[in-house]
C-alpha cells in the first residue's frame, strides 16, 4: 500500500510513521511494534500524519438569558473588594459633591436582574432621583466597548438629579420608612416571603454601599438608621402579609356574622366552607358553630362581669353591637398568648376550636386618608391630642398571635357588643411599627410647570381685575359665579383653537 493511501481514523491523537527499506515496509503506530509489510512501489521518505479531533461546537444560549446564573453582587457572602489609598482618595474626591456619581458606579457594580432593577429604581424615584429614562439608550454595544470605563459607566446610567432637587432636605432613615410602610405595601402588595426578602436586601445592599465607600459621610448615622429599617421591614412586613392572608380569626369572623359587619347576614349551610379561619378540620360553620366560638372565648378571656353580662342578655335575646365611628382601626400596644389554664380548658370542653389569646390595643387614625368630617372645635381637639380615645382588648387565636408585635397598625371597622367585649371586622390593611406616611409617592409623576400663551391663563390672571369692579355689597356668591363662567367660557375658547392649531406646541400641551 502507498503511503499517499494511508488513512488513519482515531478519537484521539494518533501520529503514524511509514518507512520502507529495500521493498520492505515498516508501519509504526505510536511506541508499539513495527509491522514489515511488501510493497511494490518506492518509498524512500518517511512520513509523518497527525489527526485531532475538532474544536468542541459552542452552545449560544439567548441573548437574554445569558447573564443569569453569574454572581450578581447580591449574595449574602458578597463584599466589595479592598481599596487602595489612590482608589480611597479618587473615590472621596468623587463622591463629596452628591450622590450621582455613587448612583452610576453602583448600577455599574452590580448585575440586576429586573425584580432588583424595579424595585430599585422605584426606591430612587421616591427619593427624588429621576429614574424615568436610560440616558445610554442610544449607544450600540460595540460603542460602549470603544468607550472608556468612566464614559461607558455614564452612558450605561439611567439615573440623574434635577437641579430643581438638589436642594431638598437629604434624609434616608425618612425616606426608607416611608417607602417600606406606604408605598411599598400599597404598590406591590407582596404575597410570600421571598420577594420581601429581595426587595429589602435589594435596597439595604445600596446603603451599605454608600457606607462602604464613603459616599456621604455626613449622613453615615442616618444610613445606618435606614439599613435598620431595611432588616426590620423584612420582618415585619412577612408577618402583616400573613396576618392579612388569615385574619381576622375565628373568634371575630363569628362575631362579625353574628353581630354585624363584613360577614353579617351570610347564610353558611352545613355543607359551606368558611375559608378565612376554620373552626373545624372540616371548615365548616354553622350559626350553632358561630356562637360557641365567641361563648368559650368570653368565658375564658373575658373578665367576670362582661361573662356575666354577655349570659344575661344571651338569655333574653338583647345581644347587639354598634360601630365605632371615627377612626380607621387600632394599633396593638400589646400582645398576651394564652396562658395554660385557658389551654386546658379548651382542651376539656372545647378541643375542636382553636385556642385564644389577647392583644391589648389603641385607636388609630390612618394620616394618609382625608380627615374626618367634624366641626372645627373637634377638630382642634383631634390636632391637639384631647379628641376621643379608645383602648381595646381584642381575642385572637394563638395561631395569629405569633404574627402580631407592639406598633403595628390594622386598619378595621372595629364592633362593640353591649356587654363590653370588642371586635374587630375585616382586615383591610396592616402597617408595621415604623409606619410614616411622605407626599414622595405624589410626587413621583410630578412635572414641573411651564410658561403658556394659552388663553385660560391670561384669563384666569384677569378675573381679579374684572371682578373689581362690582359694586359694593354685591353677593360673594355671584361674584364666585361669574369668575367660574369666565373660566368655563376661557376653556371652551382653547378646546375651540386647539381643535384648529396643527402644530407639535398643542400636542405637548394636550400631553401635559
């Protein structure tokens, strides 16, 4: 056989000597034998082949997929690295003037994946910080790789402070408080652990990256109360979301259907299903079920007279309840698990219900809802701390006790049954003990007004000149009349022109 029709066909690597000398052929395969063969043909060369295996074909996973699975900068074992002085320096010469440049090295440290980059960046929006748009949308990526780091880190920003703000008042403990116990709870109404968990990691992740860096020294005190804030809200706001998901209980939801409120009036068969709280492990209640609930739980929580009082007007068909008018719930001042005498008892006479304790709580009036209708002296006694005031002591299974703390707030209808004992309706919402209620979230889509040739604003200036000249001892009330029909005629004039006026001024404006 020729040496030019050798073929060799391995998996791995195989170099293949042929020599021949004198017709004589001598085949060597690696360091094993050689194998003399006869040939016709010459061949006084020797040649050597090698064959390999090809390169391995690369998997291209999508696009948008191909970050996920690398270190994000959010794990609990993650830190930043060392720096050195000429770093410490740069860093601190950078960072005195504000906190923007902080913002953009920040995004440009961190892998986020969108659950992160939106709860983020509404934390900044309701901070103050214009999040609307990404100022490097328009850079191709082959761009941003010719850039240099510092251009490429701006351009891959999406956050800047309007000069407008930069004068407010810088205060992060306020502002963390408010967005965990407002905004948070009311936007994105969480429903399991996790999310609380990387929300809140999320944004105490930020803070101590300030605090790493040297951002803002002036303020190291307040960003240490705000990382506190941060751990306190993933506790607390686990627990309200539970409350929530199973309150009010047992004892209240009996109440309630027996009483008034949310559940009155319901017409549970045996074959319905109470799902809120189950007095049964087959859920099911009965009218009958009802009032044994609220029975055993006055006998053995409620004080002597109330029990008394309650047996009393149980017997001559008097028990009623009233609402307690002007406020929006309760805050829990304190909470009391049942002791082990109740414990036996219900085990003796009562083991199929669940087990109550108390909580001891105060009025609450929830400040971010419009205040209640009264006269101008109540209202001052509201203002100055000498309105109505009310303490309550409410039953509550041992079960939802473990998901209730001193400083919580429950916003509830809360019921008075006219032997003493309270309860309260369905919970509607559950603050937690940090709660403070900013106008950040109504500003967040503020826009700040511009200068208009419009007609309703010239107008709208004029009425004052054109009401002047009223005779004297004219009614206010005409007066109020006819600067409404002036406003009413100046905006029907605009409609009319904007209808005619093409141009891009008008879109703007019917945008605004």
């Amino acid at each position: 056989m020729a040496p030019s029709e050798v073929t060799t066909v391995a998996s791995d690597p195989v170099v293949l000597a042929v020599e021949q000398d004198n017709g004589s052929t001598t085949t060597k395969c690696g360091d094993g034998p050689s194998v003399d063969t006869t040939d016709n043909g010459p061949a006084p060369q020797e040649y050597s082949m090698s064959v390999s295996q090809g390169p391995k074909r690369r998997s291209r996973r999508p696009k948008s997929k191909r970050g996920i699975g690398k270190p994000t900068g959010f794990e609990d074992y993650y830190a930043d690295g060392p720096m050195t002085p000429a770093e410490h320096e740069e860093i601190r010469q950078i960072y005195d003037p504000r906190i923007e440049e902080a913002l953009a090295r920040y995004q440009w440290k961190r892998r986020m994946e969108n659950d992160r980059r939106a709860i983020f960046f509404k934390y900044l929006q309701y901070g103050g910080v214009d999040a609307s748009q990404n100022h490097g949308t328009g850079v191709p990526p082959r761009e941003l790789k010719q850039m240099s780091t510092d251009d490429a880190r701006q351009a891959r920003s999406q956050t800047m402070i309007p000069m407008e703000r930069r004068s407010l008042e810088v205060n992060f403990e306020e502002v963390a408080r408010g967005f965990w116990s407002s905004f948070y709870c009311n936007h994105y109404n969480p429903d399991n652990q996790e999310s609380i968990k990387v929300a809140t990691g999320t944004i105490r992740n930020f803070l101590t990256y300030l605090l790493y860096h040297d951002v803002c020294p002036e303020y190291r005190d307040d960003i240490h109360r705000a990382r506190k804030i941060c751990d306190l809200a993933f506790v607390e706001l686990w627990k309200n979301v539970q409350l929530i998901q199973q309150g009010p209980g047992s004892f209240n939801l009996s109440c309630s259907m027996l009483f008034g409120g949310r559940y009155c009036g319901r017409d549970y068969d045996e074959h319905s299903l109470w799902v809120p709280a189950q007095v049964s492990p087959s859920g099911e209640i009965t009218n009958e079920a009802a009032q044994k609930v609220v029975k055993f739980a006055i006998a053995s929580q409620g004080t002597h007279e109330q029990a008394t009082r309650f047996q009393q007007l149980a017997t001559d068909v008097q028990l009623s309840a009233r609402k307690i008018d002007d406020i929006d719930g309760f805050e829990i001042i304190s909470v009391h698990k049942p002791e082990d005498t109740v414990r036996d008892f219900y085990h003796e006479f009562a083991p199929d219900l669940p087990v109550v304790g108390t909580i001891r709580a105060k009025s609450f009036i929830n400040p971010a809802k419009p205040e209640i209708d009264m006269t101008s002296k109540e209202r001052q006694e509201w203002r100055d701390g000498t309105g109505p005031y009310h303490e309550f002591d409410f039953y509550l299974e041992a079960s939802l006790l473990q998901h209730c703390y001193p400083g919580q707030r429950i916003t509830s209808n809360i019921w008075k049954i006219n032997c003493g004992v309270y309860y309260f309706d369905e919970v509607i919402s559950v603050y937690p003990s940090f709660h403070l209620v900013l106008a950040n979230d109504l500003m967040l889509h503020w826009k700040t007004p511009r200068p208009t040739s419009k007609a309703p604003l010239q107008l709208v200036q004029n009425l004052g000149q054109r009401g002047s000249g009223h005779e004297e001892g004219e009614e206010e009330e005409e007066r109020n009349e006819l600067d409404m029909a002036a406003v009413v005629r100046a905006v029907n004039m605009t409609v009319q022109n904007d209808g005619e006026d093409k141009d891009a001024d008008r879109v703007n404006t019917n945008a605004e």
